[in-house]
C-alpha cells in the first residue's frame, strides 16, 4: 500500500519503519523540519532498539521517506495514518489541537482528490473523539461523505518504549475500530505481515480499549507498590510475594474477575481487605488504592438502587440472594443491601433464590441473614414464576441458570435490570432491558 503518516513522533516514526519493512511505501509528514531531514537523512527521530537499522534500510530502499508537505503526501497515498500527539491540558482533558490540525489538512487534500482514501488514528484519543470530531472535520473540509467517498478507522497502538519494534510484530491482537466493513478490510490488509488475530469493533470500543489498557497498567503498577510497602511494615519481601502472586494465572493474572457487573461480596473479599487497610492503618501507612477498594464497590451497590428507583416502578422482583451463583452464602452478599434498601424506602419487593432455602441455613449465614433481614422469609418465593407475577421489574444479581428462563415468563411492560450480563443477548424479548455496565 501506499501510506502516509502523520507526525514523525514516537509512535509515528517506529510504525513508519515497520510498515516500511513489511513492503508497504511510506511517506510521513511532520512540521517539525528537522524530524524531516533526519528521516531522509536514514535516521531515526527518536531512540529505540533496532529502529536505526530499519529506518536507513527502508530509506535506502525507497520505501520511507518524509516531507512537510500533507497536501501532496495525501494526493500520493492511498491510506493516512494519525500519530500526533494529544497531550494533557492543565485540567486533565485532551489536547486535541494537533490533531485538528492534521485532520482539517487531510480533508483539504481530499477535497480535490478523486480516488477513495482511507483515514486511520492512530493517537489515543477518548471514547466518541473519532466520530463526533475528527469525521465531521474532515467531511466539512473535503465536503464530501465517511463511508462513501473516504472511509475512517480507529487503530490504537500498544507499542511500549525500549520494546517498541517487538510489540508492533508480536501483539496480542490488532485492534481496529471501523466505521464500515470496507475501511476495516483496509486497514486488516495493511497488517497483513503481523502474525496476530485481528479485532473489529466499533470506534468507540477502541477508543476505549486503549485507555482501559493503560489504565490497568497504572492499576497494577499501584497495586504492587502498595502490597510492597505493606509488606515491607511486616518485614516480608514485597517482590518475592508478588512473583508467587504472578504465577497464579487462573485467578489472578487471568480474565478472572475481569467482568463488569455487581459489586463483589462473599465471606472472604470484603474482610481480606478490611484487614489489610487495618493493619495498614497501624503501621500509618497511607495506602489510597487499597482503601479505595470498599468504598468503590459501595457504589457500585448504590447505582444498581439509582437504576432500580429510576424505573419509578414500586413491585421489584430480585433473583438471586446469595453472592454469587451456586452457592447460599449471602454473607455480605451485595443483594442484601439492595433488598433492604429497597424495602426501607417502600417497595414491594419479591426474592427468588433456589440455592438459599432459609431452613437449611446455619452459623453465620443464617446469623448475618437474619441480622440485615429479619422478615426475609416474607419476601422469598419459591418459584421465578411467583416473583415475575408480581413483579413490575426484574432485577437479576448473580449468574444462576435458573435465572435464563426469565426473559420467556416477562411481558413487553416489565423492565428487566441485569447485572450481571447474562440475559444481554435477549433474543426475541420485547420488554425493556438495561444493563449496569452495558
């Protein structure tokens, strides 16, 4: 293909040597004229293992080179990939400047160009940045059409620093969010020499999915430091902790508990952390994440309430007691606060659970159970049927199959809330549905 690249930065300059090296003719563009000159010049603009043995090679080869001019360099590709940079304003939000600049540049050339192009960004940008900026820039300046004169897709990079060449040829996966089939198959196409899967979304999705990337790493980078410390209080080897910690890869390095929905609950999780942040707190030793770990999940209770409220119905039936499916532990199960909640504020509220039968219930789940709920035995039914019969909503909070024959016993009036996803794929139903996190 014939690719131009926008902004001769980081990201820019090592994906301008790879897609070089794998065949493609590469033109990248910057403002910045020495960035220009060392390019021409075979020589990378940023330091990176390997970079300046691709960069000379795909120079000498003809298949790189760099201009200032976005004009012709628009006219002479096929495909303009976005790799400027969107750096931090003084409030936290983005600075998108750069890449309205090069946006309004390329739907300028596009105005006078005939033939189909195709548009990738490359940048980090945030969720609806592609669809609600950069397409209605380029369509104003090109006047023309996404999807039938020039077509538009979202390429996140994961490209780290000191690795950078290794990750572009061994990802995890491509991502590529594309406004149409057309502008993805091209952009698929263009990766053609990278041994990975390919993922195709929505723009959105991929805007988002870098983000939530990054976000991870922070989170764990935080997290280790946080259990180092603590560790170290107690005379233990944060490191040596956190290496056994890492070999778990079922639960803990996993998709394990990686699932957006209801807040977590259990005999175990709610006091593990407890302790933690107790102990901490007799070391003083400040340790903001994990303290932040409850009051987070709180919320999370709080907004399955708002949704529930929001509906302005009064009879709310709720599957599911224990905290989480194939069990009857309710021991700080999160549907308890939900239930009480509910009821202390005037709902009629009907309870199924085919795992929780109250008379077999003994020790401290009977003892918890009866101390936040004492009437629960008023609100249990025995049958999913008895609870949608009088039920305006259906609130399901945990993954009990028994739980899937819902959506065939609910009518057009009702309102489904799921929280945990397991009824999103509704076939055929035709009430109203809504998800916690979807």
């Amino acid at each position: 293909m014939r690719i131009s690249i926008f902004g001769l930065g980081y990201v820019g300059c090592v994906t301008s040597a790879c897609l070089a090296r794998d065949g493609h003719e590469v033109i990248g563009i910057d403002v910045n004229p020495q960035k220009v000159a060392q390019i021409n010049s075979g020589r990378p603009t940023v330091i990176e293992p390997n970079l300046d043995e691709f960069v000379a090679e795909a120079v000498e080869a003809g298949k790189l080179r760099a201009t200032g001019d976005s004009f012709a360099a628009v006219q002479d590709t096929d495909l303009s990939l976005i790799c400027v940079g969107t750096p931090s304003n003084g409030n936290g939000s983005l600075d998108r400047k750069y890449l309205k600049h090069v946006c309004a540049e390329i739907g300028a050339a596009l105005a006078v160009k005939d033939a189909y192009h195709l548009v990738v960004v490359r940048s980090t940008v945030l969720p609806n940045t592609v669809r609600s900026e950069v397409i209605p820039l380029i369509e104003e300046q090109a006047g023309k059409q996404v999807g039938r004169d020039f077509g538009v897709c979202m390429n996140p990079e994961f490209l780290r620093e000191g690795s950078a060449i290794k990750d572009y040829y061994r990802p995890s996966y491509i991502l590529i969010g594309e406004c149409d089939k057309r502008s993805g198959d091209l952009v698929e196409a263009m990766y053609a020499a990278v041994d990975a899967p390919s993922i195709r979304t929505s723009l959105e999705t991929a805007e988002m999915s870098k983000y939530v990337c990054n976000a991870f790493h922070a989170l764990k980078v935080a997290f280790a430091n946080e259990i180092g410390n603590l560790c170290k209080t107690h005379g233990v080897d944060g490191q040596e902790v956190m290496a056994i910690f890492a070999q778990d890869d079922y639960l803990n390095i996993s998709p394990a508990y990686l699932k957006p929905g209801f807040a977590f609950g259990g005999s175990c999780l709610p006091k593990d952390v407890r302790a933690l942040v107790y102990t901490a707190k007799q070391q003083d030793l400040e340790i903001p994440l994990l303290n932040a770990i409850l009051p987070s999940n709180q919320r999370q209770i709080e907004r399955a309430i708002t949704m529930v409220e929001q509906t302005g119905c009064k009879k709310i039936g709720i599957l599911g007691l224990s905290f989480k499916a194939a069990t009857d532990d309710v021991r700080e199960s999160p549907t308890i606060p939900l239930v009480e909640t509910l009821v202390g504020r005037g709902y009629q509220v009907s309870v199924f659970d085919d795992q929780v039968k109250l008379a077999q219930l003994v020790g401290t789940n009977k003892s918890f159970l009866e101390k936040e709920i004492p009437h629960i035995a008023s609100l249990m039914y025995s049958s999913i049927e008895a609870v949608v019969e009088r039920s305006e909503v259906i609130v399901i909070t945990n993954n009990n199959n028994a739980f899937s024959s819902v959506l065939e016993l609910m009518n057009k009036d009702q309102i489904l809330i799921d929280l945990v996803g397991s009824a999103k794929h509704r076939n055929g139903f035709g009430g109203h549905y809504d998800g916690i996190c979807w």
